[in-house]
C-alpha cells in the first residue's frame, strides 16, 4: 500500500516559467487572499501531465496561463527547482516545481485555460525584488538571487535549488 493510497496525498511534478522583461520584472499570478489575509503571487506553470516532458509543459502551461504561446526554443533551462507543499480541503500536496526562464517583451496576458479558480487570477509584472518576498508570494526567497543571476546573463549549469517553501491557509 501506498502513502497515496493510504492518505490520499498528492505528489506531482510541475513546469513553471520565470517571464522575465525589458522592464526588469517578472510575471506573477494569483492575487487570491488565504485565510490569514496574505496575497498570493506566483509564476505561470503547472503539473506535468502523463507522457509528457518539462519542456512541453511549460509551454502549455504558458500558454494556458497567460494565453502566451512560447516557442519551447525560447526557454532556458531548467534553471531551478524547488518542493512545495499544502493542504487543500485537508489533503496533502507535495509538488517538485520545475522553473524556466523565457525573456520577453512585457505582454498582457489573459488565461485561456484551466479551471474555474484559475480563471479568475490577476495579473502582476512585479519587480525581481519582489519574487519569493514574504509578503505572500509561495516563491522561495532564493528566487530573487537566481533571477538576477539570469537577468545578468549567468545561467547556471545545473538547476538550482530554491528550497521549500508551504502554503498559508487557503481554506478549512
């Protein structure tokens, strides 16, 4: 038997893309507010699906997210990893996040896929200082170092790793 099986738990695996622009800002979604009033914002992405790659995921995840289509050419990496876990509707979800890196000019973007709930996310170009604050972004705080890194031209040769971060409460 499984921890699965036993608990119901979730563990996947997702693709997210870091969109950095001209502007030196990085595109964050989310807005919601958990239980304890923070502001969540996080990068585009999500789980990888069965038979498919990072790469692939992260493009249609993109594209889904922010309506964006992204030549899968155009992304760099990827550049980090990091463990993510919560606890929705009392069920835990262990997620190891994949991040890519695609530059580009600042775009408005529109969800043009997912649930309901992803529907309706807003939008924010939040400057790199901003990536993983505490101020309710899920983001490691490492995020910010590593994108600066990026923006400078300094990809790393192996992912780096952002740590683990855990979900305020978003309901009971």
């Amino acid at each position: 038997m499984s921890i699965e099986s036993e608990t119901g738990a979730v563990f996947r695996t997702a693709a997210r893309v870091l969109f950095l622009d001209q502007h030196d800002t990085v595109l964050h979604m989310g807005g919601d507010q958990c239980l304890d009033g923070i502001t969540r914002w996080i990068t585009p992405g999500g789980g990888v699906e069965s038979g498919e790659d990072l790469h692939a995921a992260a493009v249609r995840e993109a594209a889904e997210e922010t309506g964006r289509a992204i030549d899968p050419a155009s992304l760099v990496g990827p550049v980090a990893f990091g463990v993510f876990t919560a606890f929705p509707k009392g069920r835990l979800l262990v997620q190891k996040n994949w991040y890519f890196l695609c530059r580009t000019e600042r775009f408005e973007p529109r969800v043009t896929g997912g649930d309901a709930y992803e529907q309706k996310f807003a939008f924010a170009w939040l400057p790199i200082e901003q990536c993983g604050a505490a101020d309710g972004t899920i983001l490691p705080d490492r995020t910010v170092a590593l994108v600066k890194r990026l923006r400078d031209g300094d990809v790393p040769a192996e992912p780096v790793d952002l740590g683990g971060t855990h979900s305020p409460r978003w309901s009971d």
